[in-house]
C-alpha cells in the first residue's frame, strides 16, 4: 500500500536524523544543543503517531482481507437450492357419447278457420267490381302523377277549411278534384264524405247522394263508409224515397252489428215505423 511505504521511509530518516544529533553533541553549543533536542523530540512524537497510524492501517488492511474471502462462501451458502420442477402429466379423460333423442317434435297448429262472407256482402262487392267494370273508360278517369304527400295533405285541409269558413262551393269543388285527381290517396274517402256533407249543406240533396254512393262503391273498406251510408240513407229520406232509407238503415244493422252506426240506424227505423 503506497501509504505505509510513506510511512516507513519517514520514520527510517527520523531514526537517522536522531543519531546524527547524538553524534554531534559534543562540538555543538549549548543552544544549538536545545534547539537538536527540541527537533529531536519533535521528531519522535511524530514517528510515535506514524507508527500507531500504520499499526490501524495494517489492522484495517487484515480486516478487509478477511472480509473479501468470507463473502463468497456466505452468499454460495445463503442461495436456496431450486426446487425441481414438477414433471406434467395428462390426465385420463373419459370419453363420453351422446346420442341424440328420437322423441319427434311437438305438433303446431296450421289450421285456419275460414270464414266465408255473408250474401250481402258478396253482393256489394259483386255489384261495385261489375259497375267499376263496366264504366267507359276515359282520358280524365287515368290517375295522375302521385304528387309529394304534403302538398296532397295541404291541398286536402285547404278545401275542408273553405268548406268550415263559409266558401262551401268552393270547398267542394277543391275536394271532388281532390277525389278525382288522387284516387289512391288515404283522405279520397273523407274528400268525398265531407264534398257530399256540402251539398247536403247547399240542398243539393240529389248531387249528395251520387257523391254518398260513389263513397260507398268505390271505397266499401274506408273508415268514412259507415257515416257515408247513414248520410246517405238521409239524402233518401230528404229525396222522398223511404223504402231505399230503410234499405240502407236495415244493411248498416246487418252488416256493422255493435257499431255507432248501427246504434244511429235502429233508432231511425224505430222512428220510420211509426
């Protein structure tokens, strides 16, 4: 170690310097005697502090080396031995066939009670197919371009609000085109119910009731056929003709049982037989 080496060549030359001032005591002075001494004693307290200097340095040197040869054998001891490792094995699996069942599956239901349609209603739809049939054909009863669907329903409460606003000319006008033009359209049937409640309103009583039954005829499954028919059992009894009012009222009970219109038509009966 560089330092000890320092150390040692320190105290070799102070050992030395010690003996060349024992030698020369007897030519020197007394002064020059006291200052050899004080150097002297200087000297030796120092090589006394180098000396137990070096002695720590030697001790620590010893106790490093000891400590440098332990360590390997400490962590080679303290290391776990590893466990080996469990070997795998497949278990044994029993194999399992299913067979499917042979029970057949439930039966449904695929009969559909069919209901044929009463005589009277073979007969009007017999007699509106054979009138539609047999009407001439015509440039004017061609349908039209459909055109866009708010415009069709605009055009439709314009005519029914002339006819609410005192214009019932005009509104009724405004709803046979209406009819006429858009014969697929959801309001034909009410264009042509409420164009028929005008002229019953102007006592036109007679345009009314061809208005009522080109209602009836043509639209037999609208929602305005059943006030269509009491309006026009109405438009009989006005025109003087009560045994087709009576017609009409005694079809409505037979073939609407349990309606409002049906209600209505008993009551008017009732009121006709007296």
């Amino acid at each position: 170690m560089p330092e000890r080496r320092i150390i040692r060549r320190l105290l070799a030359i102070a050992s030395s310097c010690a003996l060349s001032a024992c030698a020369t005591t007897g030519s020197a002075n007394t002064s020059e005697l006291a200052e050899l001494k004080a150097e002297v004693r200087a000297m030796r307290e120092t090589q006394s502090r180098l000396e137990k200097r070096l002695e720590r340095l030697e001790l620590h040197a010893s106790v490093s080396q000891a400590r440098g040869a332990s360590a390997p054998a400490r962590d080679a001891s303290a290391a776990p031995a590893a466990a080996p490792a469990p070997a795998f094995t497949t278990p044994d699996l029993t194999v399992v066939k299913l067979k499917p069942r042979n029970e057949p599956a439930p039966s449904l239901p695929t009969r559909v009670a069919v209901v044929e349609p009463s005589p009277d209603d073979m007969e009007m739809f017999i007699s509106s197919a054979s009138e539609s049939d047999s009407a001439p054909a015509s440039a004017d009863s061609e349908p039209k371009e459909q055109m866009d669907t708010t415009v069709l329903d605009a055009m439709f409460e314009q005519a029914v609000a002339a006819l609410r606003t005192g214009n019932v000319e005009g509104g009724v006008t405004r709803l046979l085109r209406f009819a006429e033009d858009n014969p697929r359209h959801p309001r034909a049937d009410n264009a042509l119910y409420f164009s028929g409640l005008g002229q019953m309103g102007l006592k036109d009583f007679t345009s009314a009731a061809k208005t009522f039954e080109r209602l009836i005829d043509n639209y037999p499954a609208g929602d305005a056929v059943l006030d269509g028919m009491l309006r026009l059992a109405e438009c009989r009894l006005r025109l003087d003709q009560k045994d087709d009012a009576r017609a009409l009222y005694t079809r409505i009970l037979t073939q609407f049982p349990g309606t409002a219109a049906a209600s209505q038509a008993e009551q008017r009966l009732a009121s006709l037989s007296h």
